[in-house]
C-alpha cells in the first residue's frame, strides 16, 4: 500500500503472563504470537516496518524474519514511549503510520484494510479500530461525545464505574498522519498511577484540538482479543485453531470431530482426506488427498505424507516422509525416516532413531513390508519388497537387501530359497 509504514509495539514484559519467555514469543497454533501480526502487516502491504522490542530483545530479535527494522525501547516506559523510540526511522516521511501491537494474533487482513481505507478516504489525522466485547475488562474503553464521534479512551485503572461499563473497547490497532502521531506523541504527559505513557491518551489531546479521529469497528468482536495472560493465550488458541479447521473444512477436508482436532497453523491437507478424532498435527505438516488420519494420530513438523495414506491409532510421525499408498494402522513411531510408497507397517514399529547424542535416518524403500514390532534401529536401509518378520531388531547400520527377508534379535537375512 502508497504512503504506508507500520510500527509494531512488542517491547512489554508481559508480566501478567507469569512467564520467563517474552510475550511476544509465547505460541499459538505453532507460531509466536508476533508472527501474526507482522504476517498482517506484510499481507496489508505496508512497505517498510518496524517492531520496537525492549525486553529481552536479543531473544525476540532472533525469532523475527530480517525485513523489519527494530527500534529498541530500554526504560519501557508505555505505548506512547515505545512509539517516540521508533522516530529516527521515520525523518522525512510524510505517508501514514499504522500502529499494531504483538499482542493480538486474531486480527484479520482485510479488517487492517479496511481501517487504512477509512482513514485514507476521509483524510483522518488518526483512525482506530474498536470492538465491542461482551467483556471489556482490562481494555481501554472508547469515550464518545454527544454526535456519537469519540473523543477519547480511558484505560482500566482510571475509569469510573461508568466507563467501566463501556463495551466498546480499543483494540490497539492506530492509522495516524506521522507529524501528527510524532508530535502529538511526545505531548503525551505521564499517567501518573501507572508512571507510564499511554499512547491512547493522544486521543483526547487530538479531540481537544479538534483534529479529525476516525473509528472502524471489528466485524468479528474476537478479532480485539489481546493476549495478556495465559488463560487470554489459550482462548486466542481455540479461535486460531477453529479458523483453521473451518478453512480446510472449506477446501474438501473431512474433519470429523474439529472439538478434539487440533492442526497448528500453515498445515496444507489435500481434499477427500479424513481426520478423525484427537488427532495432533502440528505447523507446517503437509498431508496429501484421500488420506485418513487418526484416531489419536500426531503427525509433527517436517511430516511430509503422500496421497491414499492411513495413519491410524496411536502413531507418531516426526521429520518423515511417507509415500502414497503407505499404510500404518496402529501404535507405531516413525522419525527421521524417508518411506516409499505402497509399504506396510505393521503394529508395533518402531525407527529407533536417537541414540543419546544424535538422530539418524531410516530409509524403507517402495512396497516393503515391515512385521509387527520390528524395530529399526537407525541409520537401516530396508530394500524395495524387503520385509521384516514379527518381533525384529535391525541394528544400526544395517543395508536390507531388496526382496529380502530379514528376521529375529538381531535381525538376519534369511538365505533366498
Ligand atoms: C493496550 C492499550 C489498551 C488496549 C489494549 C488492546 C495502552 C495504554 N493501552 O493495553 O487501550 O485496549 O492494548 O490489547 O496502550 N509495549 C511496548 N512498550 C511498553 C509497553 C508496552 O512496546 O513500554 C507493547 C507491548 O509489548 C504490547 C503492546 O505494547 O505488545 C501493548 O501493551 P500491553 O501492556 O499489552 O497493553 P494493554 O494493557 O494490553
Ligand atoms: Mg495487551
């Protein structure tokens, strides 16, 4: 988008989370909370961002794609603070701003869109997004005047009862003519309970200046939900989760049970492919067409599983791939391991696959067949047709020849009749 920049507030502590991870850093759905939004930001198309990050930021800094600048915030000292560090970056620019914060993963495109739009369209000096929620605690509340324009927003711990009660509430996302934010931020005196600045006190100064302030309101009220908890992190979890479930249900996935499914973020399924059940399938997990997983399946990153493929109950599948027609009914656990297409494996199979210090790779080439609990303890090679007899180790380092059969403890291949 033209005359776009956006900032991204992610310097907090989080401390309400009670945690030692940063914030910003805790995941949902298999990606940090920041990934969102910095995916909106880029998906809206502002040009040239940039996150402030203050605590810990070494740590957030290494988790954050290259292609943003950061300013760094080191008193964290507000909203309004972390806005000012980010000023250097923004000498000579005269487009608009858009301000988001780390916190609040559900935010939707085309709702971003749609607040830059508004705010281009009427010339606003600032525009920003509201929600009305059911339950307003904890956020800033949204002060309208009498023709209904607002006028300002009043944080938690300075409202009255009756503010209190507003359900309009600010979902920290902001468009602002950047001379108007940059000035009016360093205007911005101290709230003096909290010994911080509250970018959202700009609000009132604009209106007192009769500046024009724009409002969009979020279709979706569960798109204002910021993550200040854990408890907040675990129902942004469910939302994200369900979005997902009803884009693949929507792409020709069978989701049989999406209450006990749960598929993390960036997970591609093919269509007619079934999942049953309490089935696990964490980030970036591709599975093809006509498959079915589960019941109690997880499948975990750098799973890669071809078409007509079952994964049944009780298995664990981890940096694999497994080509089409591959069955594996029940109880088994594939890591590290490379499988053919049109092989079996039976109940019970095991790729041992960490030896302590290092993990290495099975590789069961095209129509093997592998017995009941047969483990395989890598790195083994099981030749195309071979198969493995009920109950055999193949120890490490083992070449399976094709057609083979190899059976016992330690495994041996039988002499071809
Ligand atoms: C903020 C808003 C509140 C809004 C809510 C929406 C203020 C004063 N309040 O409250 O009106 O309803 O978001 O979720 O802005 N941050 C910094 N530096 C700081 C402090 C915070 O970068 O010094 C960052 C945090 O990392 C976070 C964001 O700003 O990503 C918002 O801070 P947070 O403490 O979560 O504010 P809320 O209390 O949620
Ligand atoms: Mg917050």
């Amino acid at each position: 988008m033209k005359h776009l920049r956006a900032i991204v507030l992610a310097a907090g502590k989080g401390t309400r989370m009670k945690s030692s991870v940063p914030k910003v850093l805790h995941s949902v759905c298999g990606k940090p909370l920041i990934t969102y939004v910095l995916d909106v930001v880029k998906a809206v198309g502002s040009l040239k961002s940039c996150v402030v990050l203050g605590h810990q930021n070494e740590k957030v800094q290494e988790s954050l794609p290259k292609d943003f600048d950061v300013a760094i915030q080191d008193k964290l000292l507000g909203t309004a603070d972390a806005v000012k560090c980010t000023e250097k970056f923004f000498k000579g620019y005269k487009g608009d701003v858009l301000i988001l914060c780390g916190d609040t993963p559900l935010l939707r495109e085309e709702t971003i869109k749609a607040l830059v739009k508004q705010h281009k369209k009427t010339d606003a000096d600032c525009t920003f997004l509201t929600a009305v929620v059911e339950d307003s605690s904890g956020y800033g509340r949204i002060l309208r005047g009498p023709d209904g324009k607002a006028v300002g927003i009043r944080e938690e711990n300075d409202a009255t009862e009756y503010e209190k009660n507003i359900v309009e509430i600010n979902v920290g996302v902001y468009c602002f003519k950047s001379e108007v934010l940059f000035r009016e931020a360093k205007r911005i005196q101290i709230n003096k309970k909290k010994k911080e600045f509250y970018l959202t006190d700009i609000v009132e100064n604009l209106a007192r200046q009769k500046l024009k302030i724009e409002t969009v309101e979020t279709e979706d009220p569960t798109e204002g939900l910021g993550v200040n908890t854990l408890e907040d992190l675990a129902v942004a979890g469910r939302e994200i989760r369900n979005r997902i479930m009803r884009d693949l249900m929507l792409d020709g996935v069978t989701v049989i049970d999406p209450a006990t499914t749960y598929i993390d973020a960036d997970v591609r399924i093919g269509k007619d492919t079934i999942i049953r059940p309490f089935t696990v399938i964490e980030e970036n997990v591709q599975v093809g067409s006509h498959c079915v997983i589960g019941p109690f399946a997880r499948l975990r990153p750098g799973t890669k599983i071809g078409n007509h493929v079952e994964v049944g109950n009780f298995t664990e599948v981890s940096r694999t791939q497994m080509g089409d027609k591959t069955l594996m009914k029940h109880f088994s656990f594939l890591g590290d391991a490379q499988v053919g297409s049109g092989v079996n494996i039976g109940a019970g199979v095991v790729t041992a696959n960490y030896d302590g210090q290092k993990k290495s790779k099975t590789q069961i080439s095209n129509q093997a067949f592998i017995g009941s609990d047969s483990i395989l303890v890598a790195p083994v090679k099981i030749g195309k047709k071979a198969k493995t007899g009920a109950g055999c180790v193949v120890t490490r380092g083992k070449t399976v020849p094709d057609g083979s059969v190899i059976v016992g403890i330690p495994g041996r291949v039988l002499d071809k009749k």
